[in-house]
C-alpha cells in the first residue's frame, strides 16, 4: 500500500516541479500543427453550419508555420489586387478542390524525423456524397512536411497529389502566384 502511494506522489512532484520551473510536461508532438489545420479544413467542410476559418491567418501563420513559409505566403499576398481578406487560392489546398463532402475517415500520421523534417499525413475522403461509384471513394492523402524552429513543430509545406501523378508543393505554387 505505501508503493501504491509513493508513485503517485513522485509524479505529482515531479508534474509540479515541471510547472512551477515553467517547462511542459508532455512535449508537443509533430502532428500538432497539422492536425488544428486538419480541424479546421473538416470544419470547413462539414455540413452542420459550421462557419468557414481561414487556414492562414496571421494568428495561424505565426503559430503553426515555418518563417520560410510564411515569407511565401507574404509575397504572393503582396501582389497589387489582393485582396487581404480573400484566400489566394481559388480552391481548398488541403482538399485539393474546389467541392467536396464532409470529410470522412481522417487519420493523421507522423513519419520518421530525419534531416530535422518529419513528414506527417493526412488521409481523408472527401467526396463520399457524390455518390457510391469507387471513385467517390478512394483515398486522398496531404503531406505536411514539419520542421522545428524556436522549440516548436511548424509546417514548413504541404504536398497535395499522389504517389502515381506525384506530390505538388504548395511553397512552390506561392512561389509562381508571388512572381506573376
């Protein structure tokens, strides 16, 4: 019975020295980022009234990107005739389309770290109610390549496409909307 009680105590110490000396107890995973932007996007397209968020505002930029994304992004929403309160895309980039369901069977999974990259996916489908043909079935799957930068995982790009046509990224896409 004092066993049972010491564990206990140890780590409700342990959870307070961690508090009290400021540092986090569970520390945040690669995923993070990609699964808020993934709660979002499914909230975007979920068919309950759910009001559309913007993936990227400032709010989201600082907190869940990569100072080199963000550069991106700011450049290509620079452009004269962008309007800052309109997406720059003409289209979901984390669904790839312009229509869709509500998403179905969303499972995030971060890969192996190497070269200080993890590459975390996304998969959903994301036109089931177009109907029942396989088609309206398969698969779709994003790519969010996460770095670390100042002590925390951020999305550094995200990859939209298949292993068949292959993966398109969307810094390089800022990079043609930024010089047009």
């Amino acid at each position: 019975m004092i066993r049972r009680r010491l564990v206990p105590m140890r780590t409700a110490s342990l959870l307070a020295a961690a508090v009290l000396s400021g540092a986090t107890p569970l520390a945040a995973a690669p995923a993070d980022p990609v699964t808020e932007v993934m709660q979002v996007t499914e909230g975007n397209w979920a068919d309950d009234g759910t009001p559309y968020e913007e993936i990227f505002t400032e709010e989201r930029l600082q907190r869940l990107f990569s100072a080199d994304f963000i550069a991106r992004y700011r450049a290509a929403a620079a452009l004269p005739g962008h309007d800052e309160n309109a997406s720059l895309f003409g289209y979901d980039v984390i669904v790839n389309a312009q229509d869709g369901c509500p998403l179905q069977g969303l499972a995030i999974k971060a890969g192996r770290s190497a070269a200080g990259r993890t590459l975390v996916t996304a998969r959903f489908v994301s036109t089931a109610c177009f109907g029942d043909a396989p088609e309206f079935r398969q698969v779709s799957e994003v790519r969010f390549e996460v770095v670390e930068e100042s002590g925390r995982d951020v999305i550094d790009d995200i990859l939209t496409g298949s292993d068949a046509d292959g993966y398109a990224s969307l810094k390089a896409e800022l990079d043609t909307i930024a010089n047009q």
